[in-house]
C-alpha cells in the first residue's frame, strides 16, 4: 500500500512540475517547412504491419495481403489542379477553414498542406491559452515561487507569446474544427505523398487515446494505414522516419530513473516495474508491437543517415540490443540495414526534417 502511495505521488509531482515548466515550441509548423518541394511518395509495397518486422525486406508479403483497408497510398491531389483557386493567405482560419476543407477533400493537395499547417498552428494555440490559464491560476501558490519560478516565468511568457502570435489567425475558429478534422487533414497530406503528412500521421496522429471508444474509426483507418505512410516516409529519403521505425519497435521507459539515496533498491525496482506496466504507448509502438531485432535494423540505418539528435539515440539504442540479440540477429539486422541504404538513401537527396515537436504540442498539448 505503501508503494503505490509513492507511486501517485511520484506521478502527481511529474504531472505538476510540467505545467509549471513546459516551455513552448517553435512556431514553424510541419506543412510550412515541407513546403511543395516534395514528390509523391513512391509505392509502398514495403510497408510494415503489426507483427511482421521484417517486411520491410520483403516486399511481395505486404502486396499479397492488402486488401481494401489496407491499401497502398495513392496520391489523391490528380483529383484538383494544383492551380485551384485558394482563399488568399493572411485570412482568418474561420473565414477560409470551409473552403479549404472542401478542397482538400477534392483532391487539392495545396489546400490540404495550407489547411494542415493552418489548422495545427490553431490547435497548438488552442492547448497554449490552456496552459497559460493553468499557470495564472496556479501564478499565486508558493510552488510557483521556489526554485521552478524562472522556468514558470519563461513557461508563462512562451505560451503568452504563441496565444498573442496567433490571435488574429485563430479567433473565433468554430469548435469543430478539432483533432477529427486535423486527423483527417494528416491522412489526406500523407495519401497525397506529402512528406510532413505522412510523417504526422504515422508518428503524432490527432487522436486521444484515451476516448478511444469515441473515435474507433479513427483508430482503425490509423491501425491499417500509419505503418504505410511511415515506409512511404523513408522511401523519400527520410531520416525522421527511420528514427520514427526504430523507437516504435523498442520501448524504452525513461520517466522513472529512482533515486537510491532515498530509497531502497527494493522499492526502486517495485516502483520502476509497476510504471513500465502502465507507461503509455505511442499510437505507431500499439500498431507494430515491439520487436528488438527490427528497432536494430532501424538503429543501425539511422545511425547512418538521421540527424545529430536522433544518431545520439540511435547509438544507445545499438548499445542496448547488441546485448539483447544474438550474433545472427545482430548480422541480418546489418545487412537489412544495408540493403535498406542502397536502396532508398545511397542516391537520393535528402529532405528536409519536419518540425515534429511543434506537431506534437499541437496534437498533445498536456498529453505530451
């Protein structure tokens, strides 16, 4: 009983701290760092499904079971001339969202980027002003002045910055313009072969996981089509979606780290395995299911062609499966590996990375 006290305390505290502490990201959203530079995405014959880590080295076993939930992404913007006429930028969401929105489900794939990028800038700003209410409420108790105040104080002038910088574009923005259309707007840049779309939708889907019962058609379009945009992803050259393979194949608990000095090593080993029971998994983790000898073929890959960042990971993550799998699994995730270079990185020019963290505060908000 003891324990599982801590335990809440332990997840109160964290819980708290954030909202004091979490500072905001930068502004630049998905759709305006993609741009419309990129092609449309190759076919994705070697996407990964739940359960099978290796398909993504065998490309006729995804081919022969897909059926029509599960098919390949097609770009949907042949539809809609890409000289459509577009409500002219510098608008208001709300006087532009309909039109957008009925475009993009026609086929626009510049609607869908602009209302995908618009839209997500108006949900980050939407979780922003939340937060900012949080920590004027909370701006009086004495937490709020102890050691943490100068980060409550940057915390409360970040969010503060993102709610006055996006006023203008997001007031009045009609409430039903939420995650359900910011999922369907993801899955519409990603079918198109957009970049930022597919990596959106397989790696920050707009859904709650915790109102799963009220959007299971959500979850299943997601459960048949996130592992396609993400290969669809690497087969444009993509780095973050290499690194988006390998940390959804290995889970990896860091939030409880125990501190022996004031515990003993008992109730540290009990508290750590009963947080990595309930840790959460990330929406792509519960689509594929861990599997440490496909997360090594990832990490060795990304070791190779992701960013600084995500090599660093990457690194540790190699250290800790060379331990985990035996010699002959070590020497085939190699050689997937390689196979896996040649074919999609060893020509082909790199795009730019998406900016994942602004997503993720515009789909997570406190969930984050």
């Amino acid at each position: 009983m003891r324990l599982i006290w801590i335990a809440l305390l332990v997840a109160f505290g964290i819980g708290l701290a954030w909202w004091w502490a979490q500072g905001e990201t930068p502004q630049t959203t998905p759709g305006a760092i993609a741009g419309d530079k990129h092609q449309q995405a190759p076919k994705t014959d070697l996407a990964p499904t739940a359960g099978q880590a290796d398909s993504a080295v065998q490309p006729e076993r995804q081919r022969a079971s897909a059926g029509p939930a599960n098919e390949a992404l097609t770009p949907a913007a042949a539809a809609v001339p890409e000289s459509h006429s577009l409500p002219a930028l510098g608008l208001p969401l709300r006087e532009t969202a309909a039109e957008l929105l009925a475009a993009s489900r026609a086929g626009s794939l510049p609607a869908t980027r602009r209302l995908l990028q618009e839209l997500s800038d108006c949900q980050r700003q939407r979780w922003a002003s939340m937060r900012m209410d949080m920590m004027i409420a909370f701006e009086d108790s004495p937490r709020a002045h102890q050691r943490g105040s100068e980060r409550f104080r940057k915390a409360m002038s970040s969010a503060a910055e993102t709610v006055a910088d996006l006023a203008e574009q997001c007031a009045e923005l009609p409430s039903d313009y939420d995650e359900a259309i910011l999922f369907e707007v993801q899955r519409r840049a990603a079918d198109a072969g957009d970049l930022a779309g597919q990596l959106a939708f397989a790696l920050v889907p707009a859904l709650s996981l915790g109102k799963s019962l009220q959007q299971l058609d959500r979850l299943e379009v997601y459960k048949a089509r996130a592992p396609q945009a993400l290969q669809a992803a690497l087969e444009q050259g993509s780095g973050q979606a290499v690194a988006g393979f390998m940390d959804a194949y290995e889970y990896v608990f860091e939030g409880w780290r125990g501190r022996p000095a004031e515990g003993t090593a008992m109730q540290t080993q009990a508290i750590k395995k009963m947080m990595e029971a309930v840790r959460p998994l990330t929406p792509i983790q519960q689509v594929l299911g861990e599997d440490l000898a496909a997360a090594h073929r990832y990490a060795l890959l990304c070791k190779r062609v992701c960013n600084g960042t995500d090599q660093a990971r990457a690194e540790e993550a190699i250290a800790r499966q060379t331990v985990a799998l035996d010699p002959a699994q070590r020497r085939q995730a190699r050689d997937e590996a390689a196979e896996l270079y040649d074919r999609y990185f060893h020509a082909q020019a790199r795009p730019d990375d998406i900016d994942l963290e602004a997503m993720r505060d515009a789909v997570l908000g406190f969930r984050r």
